[in-house]
C-alpha cells in the first residue's frame, strides 16, 4: 500500500505544480524512509525499529549505537511499474558512537502534460518529477543497555520543467533501543520532530507542506541462535512482523507481514519474503513485496552490501629486504640476513 500511497503522492504533486502552485493549504507530505530501507527489512514486513543493520539506523538512528563495523548498503527497486527507487548508505564507528549517512531518492519520468485546442487535448512538454532525502545519523550506548540516536534529515523535490517546481525542507528523528536481555530488544522511534515553524517543504512560489510525524515501537527477539522474530506498530495505524531463519553463515530465509489501514476501520493485509546471502563481508538480500489491494503495486527489491570489521584486520610488519627466508622450523620462521 504504501507503494501506492507513493504514486499518488508523486501524481497529487505533479498536477499542484501544473495547475499554478498556488496552493496555501499545508497538506502531508510522504516521507520516503516509511517506504522501507533495505531488501531486509521490506522482506520482513518492514519491521524495522529494532533491525539490527545498517538500513535499520535510518528508521531508528538508535540502532547505530550496536554497529561496530564499517558497512556499505544500497537498494533499488521499480515501484508500481513507474516510479525508480534508490538508495545508498554507508555507516562506520567513531570514538564514542557511529555515524550514518543514507540517500533515498524516487523519481518518474516521462510525464506528459497536456492543453485543450481546438476541443482535444494535445501534448505540450514532458516533465520529470523527483523526490529525495538525505540523512545523517549518529547513535551511541547509554551504559549497559540502552542506545540512544539522532538523525537530521534533507527532504528536497523537484518538478522539471514547472515553474516553481522545487521545494526544500528539513526534520529530526530521535530513537531509542532497550536490551533487557541478551535475546530481547526493545525500540522506540519518534520520526519528524520538528514543529511546522521549523520544518516545513516551502516550494518556489511559497506554498508549504507539513512533514507529518510518526512514532513507532518495536521488538526484536532471538527465540533461538538462529532464529529472529520482529514485530513493529507505528502511530498511522499499520503493524509490522517477520521471522529470519539463518541458516548456517551464508544464508538467511525471510517472511513478513504487515497490515496496512485503508480506511478509518479498514485494514489490509499485505505479505512479503525473500532471502539473504553473505560471504567475507559481502550480502546481498532479495525481497518480493505482495500487496493484495493492487497487483501493480507488488515489486522486487534489491540490495547489496558490504562491512569491514577493523578489528580483523591482520597486519603485518614490513622486514627489511636484506632478510631472507632460510627455513622452517617447529619453534617458528628463521631468518637470514
């Protein structure tokens, strides 16, 4: 659904920047991070508070504070067969925490508009609209069991081709993780902040939207070393669960669903699944995304990564080129100069 709601949102832009932008009324604004980040976590019903990843950070920017890693992510996928979704991301540990920084970014092309001559409507030009966030995150331990993080996030959008088609604006996230065990965690994370006075999308003829906020709490609990199962609620109504079954050190099986309000009293259920695969740093994840309400709306994701544990790193001493190597023996390497 919220491949839908993205469409829409994307259409209901276009046609207020093609009819004159003079709109006052302060309406909603999609932000791209409900969308899902990571093949992961959209394989696992988006549960994503307490994901234990890199994607996971740029829903709950607490989740850096367990990080001790440098990783590298990306996804793509091609939503409601018109809308291009990337992303890229890249986190790595500092002295006292871990900072994060992600791009997502949505666009459509090929939008024609059109005026009425002569009693038919002809094509006029061909616009392209796109809809980006860029977000810097920073997360750290607080004692024994809990994190805490923030993100700043960059919301721009662009409408090529309209006159004042462009609009900036920016928010805050907050988060926080507790541990009460060595199986469970528990997240919370408070997603756009910021009043309307200081976070707003002002467009170039004035107009403003709203950044609305969302809270969402969630849960991550190992039943066994290598079974993971996830759970998510958020304040718009809709729920969030999966289950990770790693198997072994290279491969992981997932499933997720997730109920998604349609109306005040209406809700549907929408289902995914896909797998991971890692091997000396490397992942690649998979997802398929199932929406009952509208087939076009299902789509594949694809994710790849990378990490880099410092701490394994083996380094060695430079010796001098006059050495030679002799021999070997039992008690070690001998040396000749």
């Amino acid at each position: 659904m919220q491949n839908r709601c993205l469409k829409i949102i994307l259409g209901i832009s276009l046609a207020m920047a093609v009819s004159s932008f003079g709109f006052s009324a302060r309406a909603g604004v999609l932000d791209l991070t409900q969308v899902g980040i990571g093949a992961r976590a959209i394989a696992l019903g988006r549960s994503q508070v307490v994901a234990e990843d890199l994607a996971s950070v740029f829903v709950n920017p607490a989740n850096a504070g367990a990080l001790e890693q440098f990783y590298m992510t990306s996804m793509y996928s091609n939503l409601s067969e018109d809308v291009a979704l990337t992303l890229a991301g890249a986190g790595f540990p500092i002295r006292d925490g871990v900072v994060g920084i992600m791009y997502l970014g949505a666009g459509m092309s090929g939008l024609q508009t059109t005026a009425r001559s002569g009693g038919i409507l002809v094509p006029v030009s061909q616009l392209e609209y796109w809809d980006r966030v860029l977000m810097a995150s920073y997360g750290w331990k607080v004692g024994a069991n809990f994190m805490s993080g923030l993100s700043l996030k960059f919301f721009s959008k662009n409408i090529s081709g309209a006159a004042g088609g462009a609009a900036n604006g920016v928010d805050l996230d907050w988060g926080l993780v507790f541990e009460p065990t060595a199986n469970l965690k528990i997240g919370f994370s408070a997603q756009n902040l910021l009043t309307l006075d200081l976070a707003n999308l002002n467009w170039g003829t004035g107009a403003k939207e709203d950044i609305p906020a969302n809270y969402k709490m969630g849960f991550s609990l190992n039943v066994r070393p290598e079974i993971m199962v996830l759970g998510d609620a958020d304040s718009l109504g809709g729920l969030h669960a999966g289950v990770e079954w790693k198997i072994g050190k290279v491969l992981a099986l997932r499933g997720g669903v997730e109920s998604v309000p349609q109306s005040r009293n209406v809700s549907s259920l929408n289902y995914s699944g896909g797998v991971g695969l890692t091997n000396r740093g490397f992942s690649f994840d998979y997802a398929y995304y199932y929406d009952t309400t509208l087939n076009q709306n299902s789509a594949h994701f694809f994710s790849l990564g990378f990490s880099l544990n410092p701490r394994e790193m083996e380094v060695r001493p430079i010796l001098p080129a006059s050495l030679q190597l002799t021999r070997h023996s039992e008690s070690g390497i001998i040396w000749k100069a």
